[in-house]
C-alpha cells in the first residue's frame, strides 16, 4: 500500500513540475511575443488623446469706413469663395470716384495746355528775334544820323569863329545833334528791350517745358497723379462691397445692419471646414521618434471607432502650450516641481476624407502615428 502511495505521489510530483513548466514556457513565450511584438510593431507607434481639431479662421474686415447697408449671410452659412458678404452704402465713394475721374480730365486738359503754349511760346520767340533784327537795322541808321550830325556840328563850330556861317546855323547844328544823340540812346534802349523779350520768352519756354519734356500727355507727372487717385477711388468704391475671401462657413457674425464701421473692424469670419487640421498634443518624451512626413490614424469622437482619418505630420509648435500660456509654468519661490510638458503636432488630414465625412474647429480626437514610415 504504501509502495503504491509513493507512486502516486511521484506521479503528482511528476506532473505538477510538467504543468509549472508548461506554465513557465507559457509566460516565456508570452513575454518573448509581447516584447517582439512591442519592439517590432508596438514601439513605431505614439499616440494620444489629447489632441483637437483646429483651422486657419479668415477674418472678415472692412478696408474703408463707411455704414452698413446689407448684409448678405449669418452664422453658420456656407459661403463660397466670392459670394457677397456684406455691403457698405457707397454715396461717399461714388462721389469720391465722380471727382476723380473729372480731375484726371482737368489733369489731361492742363497738359495739353503746356503743349499748346509751348507752341505759342516757340512762335514769341521767333517774333522777338525777328524784332531784334529789325532794332538793331535801325540802331546801325540811327548811329549813321548820329555820326553825321556830330561831323556837321564840329564843321559848323570851326566855321563859326571865321563867320563863315551865322548863329542860327550854329544853333540848328546843335539841335540835330542833340536830337540824334537822344535817337541813339532811345533805340539802344529798345533794342536791349528786345533782347531782354527774347530772354523772357526763352525762360517761359524753359519753365513750359520742364512740365512736358521726353513725355507724352499720358505719361506726363500731373496725368499719372490725377489716373493714381482715380484708381484709389475705384478700388475704395470697389471695397464697399465685401466678398468671402475662401469657401467656408460663417461664424461670429458681430456686423448688423446700418452699424457703422471703421476700416479693420471685424464683421465676421469664415471657417474653412475643407482644410480642418489636427493639433495633438504630445508628452515631450514621445516625441523621440516622430518626423515630418510620417502617417498617422486619427479618430473623431464624434464619429468614434467607425471612420478613421489618414493625416501626415506636417509640423511642431514652436514651443510647448505651457511655454505660450498666460501663465508659464515657472515658480520662483523654490517650490517647483517637475510637470511633463506636451507639444503640439500638427496633423494634417486627407482632404477627400474631410468631405465625405466632416469636422468641426475643437473637436476632440485620438490620434496615433507610426514612427516607422515616413512619407
């Protein structure tokens, strides 16, 4: 009996240490599979909860002043790129571009005007060179006269004292050279006159020409000002009406009707669901391996596990949420303690998938990427 207790016994024993072995071999090869497959497979991916949906917003503002006189959308309408948002009344602009236009024509008729007395000015001089022609013909005749009566009034003054002539003759000597002297000095005059004409003339022109000179009526200075703020005025009258900058929805709708705005007030803003990117926050120390380019799986919570989202990683912040907050996470009084700090990855989406199935800007998701591929 006892013999065969100690059979059973070594039976017992026998497979007691064949079943702990198998159990032994069984976590062994549990924990073999779970670390090749953690160093494998698991390790190329990263991933996160913590991580929100978020857009480039257009902001909507006016570039001029002005009352509102329409507007055109609300919240939540979708908008395509050139639709008309708002309206500003235009009285101002319109007559602002009414007076521009009449003073680009004032400006091209004042132009005009310099060509044609740059005309007349050119036609003043030839006549006053001609005048000095004509005076200086006379100063060489009055200057004969003069010389002439000079001569007779010396022949006449050595005769006087032989009495060959009388004291009237004399006197009449005196008088026509007195007279031909005060010829002489009268055409000196004028003709200095007619020199100074033709300087005069020749200066207006000078001054006429600075104005049109080596440009045509169109490219002329005064034209080019008058056409600038013609053009100001159009692009102002153009800027009362406000069109949608890119396809989107509206949102934060703040302009009414008849409000009166300034330039760069905001009305409204315009959310481009089309480019809906991801902001996921990571702990620093996942981030070892993760690279521009590389695929990543996101979910939506507002989908759940039923879509999934394909998205690239296009980029990091600049610097942790801590480092930008109101607040940075510095203490000074000693008592600091360390806090893991999270940087925002930038995901972006596969623009197919966001039309079939669409977000909105801070919806919650999961996201995760595979360190291993890179795009």
């Amino acid at each position: 009996m006892m013999e065969k207790n100690n059979k059973a016994n070594e039976t017992n024993k026998s497979k007691r240490k064949k079943v702990l072995f198998i159990f032994f071999a069984l976590i062994i090869i549990v924990g073999a599979s779970f670390s090749a497959y953690w160093y494998l497979y698991a390790s190329h991916f990263v991933s996160t909860d913590n991580a929100y949906t978020d857009v480039e917003i257009a902001q909507v503002t006016p570039s001029i002043g002005g009352t509102i006189s329409e507007v055109l959308v609300k919240d939540t309408q979708v908008v395509k790129k050139g639709d008309i948002l708002v309206k500003i009344d235009q009285t101002d602009t319109s007559l602002a571009l009414e007076e521009a236009k009449a003073n680009l024509s004032l400006a091209i008729r004042r132009v005009k005007g310099y060509v044609a007395n740059n005309n007349g000015l050119n036609a003043l001089i030839v006549a006053r060179e001609a005048d000095e022609v004509k005076m200086n013909a006379k100063l060489s005749s009055v200057k004969a006269d003069f010389e002439k009566a000079k001569i007779d009034l010396k022949r006449r003054e050595a005769l006087i004292s032989a009495g060959a002539i009388s004291a009237e003759e004399l006197t009449q000597a005196k008088n026509a050279y007195e007279n031909a002297k005060a010829s002489l000095e009268s055409t000196i005059a004028e003709v200095n006159q007619s020199k100074a004409n033709i300087n005069s003339a020749i200066g207006s022109r000078n001054e006429n020409a600075t104005k049109i000179d080596d440009v045509s009526v169109e490219e002329n200075p005064e034209v080019l000002l008058a056409q600038a703020k013609l053009d100001k005025a159009m692009v102002d009258f153009n800027r009362t009406i406000i069109k949608a900058p890119i396809d989107g929805i509206i949102a934060k709708r703040q302009v009414e009707l008849g409000q009166r705005v300034q330039e760069g007030t905001p009305l409204l803003s315009i959310v481009p669901t089309h480019n809906i990117y991801v902001n996921a926050n990571f702990k620093e120390g996942q981030l070892k391996n993760v690279k521009i380019g590389q695929q990543a799986e996101v979910h939506a919570d507002i989908y759940g596990d039923s879509v999934t989202y394909h998205g690239v990683v296009k980029g990091f912040s600049g610097g942790t949420g801590a480092a930008f907050s109101l607040i940075p996470a510095q203490n000074a009084t000693g008592n600091w303690i360390k806090v893991v700090q999270r940087v925002p990855v930038r995901i972006e989406l596969l623009p197919e998938e966001l039309k079939t199935h669409p977000l909105k800007v801070g919806l919650s998701m999961d996201v995760e990427i595979d360190t291993f591929t890179q795009k």
